[in-house]
C-alpha cells in the first residue's frame, strides 16, 4: 500500500540527505520526496511516498521519529488530505497541432507556457492520476521531454459534523464583521 507522509523538521543543511540516507541504508524504496520552507524559516516540510506492508510503514514511522532534526511526523494515507504534483511537458508541435494542443490543455486546465518553433511546453498540476492521463493524451504529438515535482501533500481542515452546544439549527453565529457562518 502506498503512504503519503507529512513532516515537518528543522531547517539545516543535510536534513534532506539524513532521512534520504535512512532510506537507502534500510532498503526501503523511496517514491517521492518534496521539500519546501513553510512560513516559519526555521521550519521545512517534507512530504514522502512511500510502499509498504504494515509492518514496514510503522519501522519506517519509527525511524523518521528518532532523527534529531524532524520535529513532526504525519502519515497522511488513512486522513483526508489534499494531495498535488506539478508536471512540465514539452511536446513536439507543428504549426498545424498547436490548435489540437491547446484544446488538451484547456481540458485538463494545463498552462501553455511556452511555444517554440516545433515545440509546446506545458504546465499541468493535479492528482498523480491526472498528470499520467495528462501525459498519455499527449503521446500521439511526442513528448519531448517531462519535469514532475513529486506529490506535496497536507491534511484537510477539520469539518464540523456534529451542532455545537447551545446552537440550534438555522441559528447563525457571526465569526467577524466579513464573515457569517450559518449552522443547518
């Protein structure tokens, strides 16, 4: 089973190579890694895909959590996450396609973000499925060439599902002077 893993660790040079390298020493096969700084820069997130068995996944837990510089660790596989990748895809294109082309790309909501002499390059972003469909579309005007970033993931925001106390339904509570949520 495939797992998305979310973490948060402090942000030093060779952090990336230390759990990398505890990959790699362990055998385990590392899909996807994504790092990036969050809005503290002291803080940065990784976001890691990974296979495994449970037992595998909870070794792979495990040693994440020893390493001094991770400072939190989410499996985001069984929460509700918003997960993305960004594709860049240069396609062959002669002046008669480019028409075609733009046609796919408005379809999967894909930016044209470059167009050459005999060369398109577009930006797609999305579920992994969706940049693979993407792709396999594009086949019959030959890829030239494909960046993917890896898959960045976070877990969704909580969602009320039960009435507050005190609250009745259809009664409306007002959060701010711009903002009014009402509870059904």
């Amino acid at each position: 089973m495939t797992h998305i893993f979310s973490m948060l660790v402090e942000n030093h040079q060779g952090v990336l190579s230390r759990i990398a390298g505890l990959f790699a020493g362990r055998g385990y096969n590392l899909e996807s890694i994504t790092a990036g700084v969050t809005t503290d820069p002291q803080i940065s997130r990784i976001t890691l895909v990974c296979e495994g068995d449970d037992n595998v996944i909870d070794q792979i837990k495990k040693q994440l959590n020893k390493l001094i510089d991770v400072i939190k660790v989410n499996d985001l596989s069984a929460l509700p996450s918003l997960n993305r990748e960004l594709a860049l895809i240069k396609v062959r294109a002669k002046p008669n396609q480019r028409g075609e082309i733009f046609q796919v790309a408005d379809v999967f909501r894909a930016r044209v973000l470059d167009v050459g002499i005999d060369s398109m390059v577009l930006e797609v972003t999305g579920s992994s499925e969706k940049i693979d469909n993407f792709a396999a579309v594009l086949l019959p005007y030959s890829i030239r060439e494909i960046a993917r970033s890896g898959l960045i993931s976070m877990e969704r925001g909580k969602k009320q599902t039960t009435e507050p106390e005190g609250q009745r339904k259809g009664a409306s509570e007002k959060l701010n002077d711009d903002f009014k949520i009402t509870i059904a």
